[in-house]
C-alpha cells in the first residue's frame, strides 16, 4: 500500500485504459488519507482528504487505537516490511494488557447509528482538546489497519462476515468511515472501504495491486527512530457516550450473527466456455441469477446492476434496470419451456436485452440518474415534485430484489456487501477463465442458501443445454 501510495500521491499512476477508452482517474487521490466526518442529522456527512500531508497510518486493535509513521518529511517510505512487522507486534502486545477495551472503543461508534455517532464525536471533542486531536489522527491517517487478535481459522463465509461488519469480539475494533485493511491472526485479510467517495472498480483494482505486492520503486528507507507506535487516547467519561459505544457494538453483533452470507466458488464453467457460446459474460450470469431468484421467489425481480461510468470526466457508476417486457416473459415461461433449444433461444435472448440494457447505462442513459437529479432541483428550489414518485409502481421500483455487481480480479477472492432491502438478495461476483465466485447476502440465512444452490443448479443445467443444443448441430452437420 505505502508504494502504491507514493505513486497515486506523486502523480505517478498510469492512466487506466479499457478496450474503449481511457478512464477518468479522479477518484484515486481519495485513495489515501480520507474519512467520511458525521454531519448534524438531516445534513450530508463531510469528506475530507489529507493525501497531500498525511504520514502516519491509523492501526486498531483490541478496539484501542495507534499512530504509526510511515512516510518521512521528504516523502519517502521509513517502514520497510520488517519494521512494521516489528511494530504491529507492540501494537498487539500493548493491547493485550488494556482491560475491557471494547467499552470504551470509539471505533465502535463507526459502526452504528449516524447521528449517535455525531452526537457522540461532539461530546467528546468539547469534553477534551486530547479527544479532538484523537479524531483529527484518524481522519487524516493514509489508511487503517485493524489487527483481529484472535480471529483465525474463518470460513469463506465468517471471514466475509467479519470483513463486512465484524464478528463478536472483532466489530468494535472497525473505523467504518475510513478504509479498513483488516487482518486475522492467521494472516487472512480483507478490504472494508467506505462508499461515499470510491466506487467498486477504483478499490478493486487498488486492493488487487496491493494484493501482488504492488512496487512502484519507491526507496525503503528504514527509520526505527521515526517509526513509532503511539497509542491514540480518547478519553470517554459520560454515560451517554458509553452507553452508545455499547448500542453500537451490540447492533454490530445482531447484524453479524444474523446475516445470511453464502460464497459461491463455482467450477462448473467460466468466461472461456461463455464466451465460446458467444454469450456476453455479464449477460450470461446476470440471466441464471435472474432465473435463480424467480424460482426462489415465484415473482419477478425488481433489479439493480452496477454499471462503469469512469469513461466520463468524474464518471462513477450508474445503474442497469436490466428488467423488460421480454426479460419477464422469459422468467415467466422458462420452466414450461419443452425443448433445449427453445430454452437456449430465450436464454439468448434474455442476455442480448440485459446487454442492451447495461449498454445503455453506460453511456449514461439510464433511468436512475435524472429521475434523482428532477426530485433533488425540486427540493433545492422548493419546486413541486415530480409526480411520478407518488405513483405505487415508483415505490415497488424502489424496493431492490435482487442488486448485482461483476467485481472483481486475482487474487481477490470474494467481494460482496449488504443486502439491498428486507427481502433482497445482494450479489458480488467475478468470472474467471474456468470459475466463477459469487458473495451472496440476504437477511434470512434460509434464503441466502436457498439462493445459492439455485444458482449452482442453474449454471449447470444452462450448460448443459447449451452442450445439448451444441452437440445436435453438430450431428445436424
């Protein structure tokens, strides 16, 4: 992380390129030294960023919090990998001597209601200039590591849990308004990043780097007199602080326990043999996900796909409705369907609409965005709003079922996020060569499983169909 800092922080990081064009690389320098600050309820949260004069990380662990220096005044790197190896274990053997850290764990606010923690952050930087100066460390630091003593041993889907919100013991020792690289006592990690500012695409391809041990070139020069630890104090005295921390903490759990979190690594098939079925590989997994959550749920989705607007100056991302006439009757009529090569039509067919559709999107033609912007210059100028938003149909399209996104590259295992609704499946995924990976989240642990099964039979009979309908032309030849 701290080479491929000097790199975005000099200017230095080539320009990313596409089969279509160049992106828009305006989210990078937001990569280090940012936070999300709470704003008053009712008012939009500040984003501020320090990439310019920020040198210290922010490192968590037990709950308690540490600055560590790590880029000295000329810009270059003082922590080569052994010492901060070093320093991670002070870090760790000064937690283990704090006593219920957890109950007094500022992080832990991070985690929870937006206005307790607004309200929270006011008490305690009135109450104390040491306080003040605690959260203006964190807000500025390049990133935050959090240290999981502890946790080790997770299962694809525990360490997704604990990534996403934090298991018993681990969630209040996230600061949610920064990015979090958090890793176990095992060495297995994970990337928590915060949403307002970058989207999936800009934190993949970061995360995916450093994943490789990105090297910029940048000089190691190792300073132990620089780099050191010292540990962040908040002082929290008023029980209304406490008793938030503890809300916070105890919310995290219920959501953890709670989620339905199912990991997909599929092996059936990839992106070689769609796209030898010359089957857009988005496409062709958006439609079995479709398939998959109409035989869950007997009804049609109303979906959300994350679409890349970065070929636009400041783009971010929009939003493929991949929902139509055609798409519905399909998912209607699949299972009544008699013959392989009626089902392979329709399947076709269906890819080619949701292709259709996310072309669209991408060129900034969807229906999301302008609707937001007529209801947001209402508001600004006291205006009537539009009166398509008091309209059933507008709510129900609000309601997301089913929300996808295709993120995701070596050695990136998982990417996943929170369920979109209360009955809504979210669903990260990645296609490989020969694989596929998919981090599926509902509310009911039932339905995620259910989802995830469905979705493994599927894939597998899709393929099977095309298999069939490819071998009889064959013969037909």
């Amino acid at each position: 992380s701290l080479q491929h800092h000097v790199h975005v922080r000099d200017g230095a990081f080539p320009i990313q390129e596409t089969r279509k064009g160049s992106l828009c690389m305006r989210q990078m320098p937001w990569l280090y030294g940012t936070a999300r600050v709470p704003s008053p309820a009712g008012m939009p949260d500040d984003l501020v960023n320090s990439i310019d004069e920020s040198k210290h990380i922010a490192v968590l662990c037990r709950g308690a919090v540490y600055n560590l220096p790590v880029v000295g005044d000329q810009g270059q790197i003082i922590a080569s990998k052994e010492l901060l190896e070093a320093r991670f274990e002070e870090i760790m053997q000064h937690a283990s001597s704090l006593e219920e850290p957890q109950r007094t764990s500022v992080p832990a606010l991070t985690t929870g209601d937006r206005n307790a923690y607004h309200k929270a952050r006011e008490v305690l930087t009135l109450a104390s200039p040491e306080n003040a100066a605690s959260f203006s460390t964190v807000d500025s630091a390049l990133f935050v590591v959090a240290i999981d003593v502890g946790a080790s041993g997770l299962s694809a889907e525990e360490m997704s849990r604990n990534v996403l919100y934090g298991l018993e013991g681990t969630n209040y020792n996230r600061w949610m308004d920064k990015w979090n690289i958090i890793v176990c006592e095992d060495g297995q990690a994970g990337l928590n990043w915060e949403h307002s500012m970058l989207d999936g695409h800009t934190m993949m391809e970061y995360y995916a780097e450093i994943g490789k041990e990105y090297d910029s070139g940048a000089p190691v020069e190792p300073d132990e007199a620089a780099c050191v630890v010292t540990p962040v104090p908040f002082e929290v005295a008023d029980d209304e602080t406490l008793g938030s921390i503890a809300t916070a903490i105890d919310s995290a759990t219920t959501k953890t326990t709670g989620l339905g979190q199912e990991c997909l690594e599929f092996q059936g098939f990839g992106g070689t043999f769609i796209k030898g079925s010359k089957c857009s590989p988005d496409g062709f997994v958006q439609a079995a996900m479709m398939i998959s959550y109409y035989q869950v749920k007997q009804k049609i989705p109303v979906p959300y796909e994350s679409v890349l607007a970065k070929a636009y100056k400041h783009g971010r991302v929009t939003v493929a409705r991949n929902m139509s006439e055609l798409i519905a009757n399909n998912l209607k009529a699949w299972e009544g369907m008699a013959t392989a090569e009626e089902k392979v039509e329709a399947y076709r067919a269906t890819i080619a609409d949701i292709s259709r559709i996310c072309a669209a999107a991408a060129k900034a033609q969807d229906v999301d965005r302008p609707m937001l912007g007529y209801r947001r210059i209402a508001s600004d100028e006291g205006l009537e709003k539009p009166s398509i938003v008091d309209d059933a149909g507008w709510t129900r399209f609000g309601e997301i079922d089913l929300c996808t996104s295709h993120c995701g590259r070596a050695p990136i295992r998982f990417f996943g996020f929170e369920p979109p609704s209360a009955d809504g499946f979210s669903v990260g995924y990645y296609v490989d060569k020969n694989s596929m990976q998919f981090s599926i989240t509902h509310f009911d642990k039932a339905e995620a499983k259910k989802f995830s099964d469905t979705l493994e039979v599927t894939l597998n009979a899709v393929k099977g169909l095309f298999e069939e309908v490819a071998a009889k032309g064959a013969a037909e030849e």
